[in-house]
C-alpha cells in the first residue's frame, strides 16, 4: 500500500523544514551539547508556535490533538534538521497525561498539558521495564532498578523516594520544565535531577531523576497510559530517525557529486552507487511503514516502524560515513551532528531487539510480548 500526505501534511512539512533551515539548527546543537539551551529554546518555541507540541495535546487542554500522522510528519523534519531538546519525551509526556484525563484521572493533565502544549514547560519522561530514554550510550541505559539503601537496622530496604528508586535516565532533565518518573504503579512529579552524563550524541544530555517527588497519579489508570506513551515515544522516535537517514542520504549525494578522484566525480562510480541506492531503499521502505503506523497506532506495527527507520538511519550513517572519507570522522564537520544523532535514536525507547520482538508478537496474535 502507498501512504501519501494530502496537501495540508505536505504543505505543513514544507513550513517547518523552511524555518528550521532558516534556524542554523547545527549551532543550536552544539551549544545545547555545551549546556548552553538559550538557542534551542528559540528554536522550541518556534515549533511550539507551529503547534508541533500541541498535536499530542487534546483540544481540551490547549491542544490539537492526538493526531499521529501529523505529528510523525512533523518530526520527519525535526529529524531532517537534528533539532535537540527532549522532543519525543515532550510528546510521550503530554500522551501519557492526555491518557490519565480520559481514564478519568483529569488533575494532572489540567496542572501540565497546557504548558507542554504552548512550549512553556519542556517535559522529560522515564518509564519502567527499560524503557529509558536511550540504551546503548555511554552512560547505561538502565531501567527502573530499585536501589537498595542501608537501614540503621542494617538490613536493605528500597528508597521510599521514588526519584531514588528510578535507575533509568531522563533525557535532558537539566533542560526540562517537567520531569516525570512512572515507577511503582505510581506517577511522580520530580524536581531534580543527578549530575549530567554525556551519550553517544552529545546532544542528547542524561541524568538521573533526583529529588522530592510529588505523586501525580496511581494504579492501573497509570500502567495503561505509559504504555500509550511508550507507543508515541517510538512514533516520535522512528520520524525522526527517517528524517535523520533523509538528511544524511542527501548530503552525502551532494558530497559525492563535488568529490572528485581521478578526474571524475565520486558518485559516478558504481560501487559508490550502489551504497547509496542501497540506503535510498532501506529509507523509501520505512516511509509506508511509520505512516501505516501512525494510522492504525498498534504496537506491534509502530515498534516494526521504529526498528526499520531507525536500523535505515543507522545503514544511511555508515554509508554516508564511509562515503565522505577522513572528513566524517571530524566532529567539527555538521555531518557529525547526524552521524552520532542516528546512532542514538536506534536505541531509544526500545532496542532493536526488543521493538523485533514486539512486531513479532503482534503478527503471530500474541500480542505485547512478556515482560522480563
């Protein structure tokens, strides 16, 4: 089946890939790696402006929302230009509150979505059973590991703090306006956070959830709701990934193209050919997919969306890596900024292995696969 964007999805991606082209997004990156945000905070309130953020939103919080597509559509280019900032957490967070309102838990989508919606109150989001921000980074990934704490009594009894009991890593909690941490059946509303560690990109900024935390919400209502987030944390993720392969697919086209060895352009060599349809393939295959998936929002077919997109972005970067020789190894070349970006995002909020798995289970009728 072909998946095609009407007009308006067309037109609104053509708005935001001119004004982020407009924003010289790699020097906001890299002063947002420095833990410099006034640049990427232009920028989100830019998209916020957009209304990118309040397409997960539901219309009675200041919002839009939900509308899957179009918000895939929208970070497609987020993608495209490497826009940092807890983007996809924003998004999973505003889900997860939007969740809790119609299961009858209004109070803390009332207190946060309208922030989250107009770009006022960036959000981070960890959820438990590994779903952390990123996985395989410099720092572990970790999940929501209870850590045993010395009594007087010296015996071990878990932290009733449930920032402390959090093992896993919030993703740019230094920058965020709202840190949320799902874990023991509950919601918690956290206030700080642990020393910033650095990732494999160094735009994407961890740390632990620290501090007093404010129970938001609990029981079931909770579990059901991270979930639904969980499954929009991967749609996010996997547009973006597409928009990253897209973005490194053609640079490095154009690089190839003004290359030249032997007189002639590298891309006119077949091999260099080759490697480069090869990338177009893998990306033109995960486009259908990721937006098959926002239609229908099932599990199963967003976490077969996210790992294809993310595992075409991660071929694409070591094409394009290869391709532009010495060069792409230099981090002060702009390429880098993508390079590292699609590394990053193939394990976030579920590894390959653990979004294959799921696919799997959603095409044999089994459904979520068992929790470990």
């Amino acid at each position: 089946m072909r998946f095609l964007l009407d007009a308006e999805q067309r037109a609104f991606a053509a708005s935001l890939d001119r004004m982020l082209a407009a924003a010289d997004t790699p020097s906001a990156v890299r002063a947002w790696a420095d833990g410099d945000h006034a640049p990427g905070r232009a920028l989100w309130s830019r998209l916020a402006e957009a209304g990118v953020f309040a397409l997960a939103v539901p219309e009675a919080y200041e919002g839009v929302g939900p509308l899957p597509v179009e918000l895939a559509v929208a970070f497609v280019e987020l993608g495209r230009h490497a826009v940092p900032g807890p983007v996809v957490e924003t998004v999973a967070a505003a889900v997860l509150l939007g969740e809790l309102s119609a299961l009858g838990e209004p109070g803390p989508a009332e207190r946060l979505l309208p922030g989250l919606a107009t770009g006022k109150s960036p959000a981070t989001l960890v959820l438990p059973d590994g779903h952390a921000p990123e996985a395989g980074a410099s720092a572990p990934s970790g999940g929501h590991t209870p850590d045993a704490r010395a009594t007087p009594s010296g015996d071990h009894a878990p932290d009733p703090n449930p920032a402390a009991l959090s093992g896993g890593y919030a993703l740019d909690a230094d920058a965020a306006a709202v840190s949320l941490v799902v874990d023991g059946g509950g919601l918690w509303l956290v206030s700080g956070h642990g020393p910033v560690r650095a990732s494999v990109d160094g735009a994407r900024r961890l740390a632990r959830p620290e501090g007093g935390g404010e129970l938001l919400a609990e029981g079931p209502a909770v579990e059901r709701a991270a979930v639904r987030a969980l499954v929009w944390a991967r749609l996010a993720t996997a547009a973006q990934a597409l928009g990253v392969g897209l973005a490194l697919l053609g640079r490095t086209v154009e690089y190839v193209g003004r290359r030249t060895q032997f007189g002639v352009p590298v891309g006119s060599f077949q091999a260099v050919k080759h490697r480069l349809a090869d990338a177009l393939i893998a990306l033109e295959f995960a486009r259908p997919l990721l937006f098959g998936a926002a239609l229908s929002m099932a599990p199963a077919e967003v976490a077969a969306a996210k790992v294809t997109a993310c595992e075409a972005a991660y071929t694409t970067a070591r094409a394009a890596l290869q391709l532009h020789g010495a060069i792409g190894y230099t981090a002060e070349y702009d390429l880098s900024l993508w390079f590292t970006k699609a590394r990053a995002l193939r394990s976030a909020w579920g590894t390959p292995a653990a979004c294959r798995a799921e696919a799997l289970a959603g095409l044999s009728g089994g459904g979520r696969p068992p929790r470990s």
